[in-house]
C-alpha cells in the first residue's frame, strides 16, 4: 500500500506530486532540484545547485528517519553533460564510498530552468 510523504523541511513541491512515496521497503524520493527551502530560490551556478540538490536529498531522507546509506538507486539529470564532473565530486562527497547504483542524462529542460536534479530510491530496512 502506498503512503504519500510531504517534506516540511526541504523544498515544496512546485506542482501536484509527493516529495516521496513509500510503498513496502521502498521509499521513491521525487526530483530535488537546488533550491534553498527557505527562500524557494535555486542556487547560483551548477556546483551549487548540485551541493543543494544532494542536500535537499538528505534533508527529506532524514525526515524520513534514512540516511545517504539507505540510497540504493539515484538519477541525475543534467541540463549540460559537460558538467559530469562537477556534479560527480559533490555526488562522491554526499555519498562517501558505498556509492547507490546511477543512471545520469542531459535534459533538454528542467523545472525552474535547473542545471541539476536528483532523484532517488532508498530501502527503509
């Protein structure tokens, strides 16, 4: 059975969606974006918005009584693939080594003209 969760302290949703669900030992974390919760604003610059992405991840994943270690799938999508390598080191600092299986992609288009976003799937066992 599924249980919609709404962040209270990371960003709010910028349209008709969960921050996550939860469905069994699952736990599926929307698209975070960069963007400060407490101004709504998106953080300047790809690097940015990247660290404030990762954060807006741990923030909802504490929340939910989970840490970084219960991530076991993300996708990144990115508005610039040139920017691989930038988003990869804070993504290697948010998750220290025992890294969760990824896919990455550039996008057209993200919401709020974003340069990065991050979803997740974490286990709550």
């Amino acid at each position: 059975m599924k249980k919609c969760f709404l962040t209270q302290n990371g960003p709010k949703a910028i349209g008709p969606y969960s921050t996550a669900n939860i469905c069994g030992s699952l736990c599926f974390l929307s698209g975070m974006l960069g963007v400060n919760p407490a101004t709504g604003a998106l953080a300047e610059g790809v690097e940015a918005q990247a660290k404030q992405a990762m954060d807006n991840v741990g923030t909802v994943l504490k929340e939910l009584g989970l840490t970084p270690a219960a991530v076991l799938k993300t996708t990144v999508f990115l508005k610039d693939l040139n920017d691989f390598g930038k988003v990869n080191a804070i993504y290697a600092d948010f998750f220290g080594a025992d890294y969760p299986a990824r896919s990455c992609v550039e996008v057209a288009k993200l919401p709020m003209n974003a340069l990065v976003e991050v979803e997740a799937i974490a286990s709550i066992e």
